[in-house]
C-alpha cells in the first residue's frame, strides 16, 4: 500500500509556483486554496499546512493559531522570504516551522518529502499494530492467514505473502492463503529442512535467499503461535545479503503468543512422525539449506 500526502497549501495565485518543485514528487498530492476561510473547509483532508506570509482574508498568526487549535497536531509550514514581526510572531508562538523562500522551492521540497516519510511510516506502523492486535485476538485461523497475508502485501509491499496452517494429523504444514504467488512452493513447506518448516518448528525467524529465474527472492519465514507459519518475499535485482527488514525487526514471535508445552509436544510428536516414516532419525530440523 502506497501512501499519499496531502498538502493544503494556502497563497494567493501568484504563489502557486513556491509549489512546483512539491508537485514533481510522487505520492504527493498538492491542494491549493487563496483564502484562510476555503483552508479551513479542507483542513480535515491534510497532512500538512504550507502557507505563505500574504494571506488575503486572515492575517497569518491567526490563521495558525486557528489551524493548531482545530488539529495540534498537524504539522504547519511558512515559506517567506522576509524576517519581519509577523515571521517572529509565528516562530515565537511555536505555530510554525519557517522555510526560505530562497531557492526557488527546493528546501521546501525537501521537507515536504521529509514530512511525507514520517507520516507514512506513522501510518504503517498504526496498520501493522492494528493487524497485530487482529492476529493476537483472532478466534479462528482462517482470520489468522487472511489478516497476515493482508499485513504482509499491502502493509508492509512485500512482493508475496503464503501462510501455512499446521495439520496436526498429517504432522505438515499446509498453504491456506497467499499473495504474489500463482501457487504456494511445496519446498518453502517441506519436513525436510524446508525455510517455513524450520521456522515454524523452532518457533524462530527464519530467512534465506534463492533464485527466481533471473531475479533473486528474499525470504522471510515467521512461526504464528500454534496456528502455523507466515512466509514474505522481497525481489532483488542481485543475490541479495540478508538485511534486518521492519517485518523481521517487530518482534514477529508476538503476534500470536503460545505456551511452550505446545511447542514441546508438537516437537516431539513431528520427530516420532519422521522417525516412524523414514525408519531412522530424522534430518535435522534446524537445518536451513532450502
């Protein structure tokens, strides 16, 4: 999910190109009004407030002290060339940080970007606790798959998403919902040392990297509780070195606690299924070579 920001911006026409370099990025999008008045209808759209020291119907300490009462916390920007009384005022009152107008617009663009970072890493990181507290209180595990395969390609963009439901009687790991991908890979799975099997059954991240044609995927396997195991790909244009990801640094091990007599049991009870199967000790569950 990609993220826009919204800037109300308040000049009277002949300020409109302060805002060209601002329109020329992505994701943001640019909303111009002339008057105090039309600023204030749209207030509840924005992300942010840039006005200019010439506003025709309020004068400016009062247009911002009027914007941080209606939402204190809206970040609010003045971009004017001048240090006159009305620049202190603002400064003084904390209504305001100031941007040069020197420059033709490029320092104002790149706070712009900056502001637009911070307000899409707040948003994901709401959409991410929000589906954390989905998952932690799920009743059902088809509530569990969905709202992680959810999380994983939207959320976070990651380039695929597969959550595996264990099958305590076939003692596997099962695909229930995916993203990204036509058909879940039965290796990502296997009790043979498979990335997600392994997670799953230390109750441990696990990450590895593998081709994909002539691009590489990086893998990420997450066990969720007693449910199963989540598996998330990223897509590089060169083999890849494992990276510490938002996903993987987010204390993936709490979005469905479990007790560890669980994991006890489901331990052994998957050994003695191997063991019984193959007739000799199992491969090595740790094992990563996927």
């Amino acid at each position: 999910m990609t993220y826009q920001l919204h800037v109300l911006f308040v000049a009277p026409p002949d300020g409109e190109q302060a805002m060209a370099t601002v329109r020329e990025q992505s994701n943001i999008v640019v909303e111009s009004v002339p008057t105090a008045t039309e600023a204030h209808e749209r207030l509840h759209t924005a992300d942010c407030v840039i006005c200019t020291a010439d506003i025709p119907d309020m004068d400016v300490v009062s247009f911002l002290e009027a914007v941080q009462q209606s939402r204190p916390s809206l970040t609010c920007l003045l971009f004017s060339e001048t240090v006159n009384r009305v620049f202190e005022d603002v400064l003084e009152k904390n209504l305001a940080d100031w941007i040069p107008a020197a420059g033709g617009g490029k320092a104002l663009a790149n706070r712009v970007a900056w502001i637009a970072m911070q307000v899409r890493q707040k948003r994901r990181l709401t959409a991410v606790q929000e589906s954390v507290e989905t998952l932690a209180t799920a009743e059902t595990e088809d509530t569990v798959a969905e709202t992680a395969v959810r999380v994983v390609s939207s959320v976070l963009n990651y380039s695929a998403a597969i959550v595996a439901r264990y099958d305590g009687e076939a003692g596997t790991l099962r695909p229930v919902a995916w993203e990204g991908v036509a058909e879940p890979d039965d290796e990502l799975f296997a009790t043979d040392g498979g990335l997600g099997w392994t997670a799953f059954l230390e109750n441990e991240v696990r990450h590895g990297n593998r081709e994909n044609g002539s691009a590489f995927e990086q893998w990420l396997a997450i066990p969720l509780g007693r449910h199963g195991v989540l598996a998330a790909a990223q897509e590089a244009e060169q083999d890849p070195t494992v990276i510490e990801t938002s996903l993987r640094t987010s204390n993936p091990r709490s979005l469905v606690s479990t007790e560890n007599g669980n994991y006890r049991d489901r331990k052994l009870d998957c050994r003695k299924r191997k063991q019984r199967s193959n007739g000799r000790d199992g491969v090595n569950p740790s094992s990563e070579t996927w």
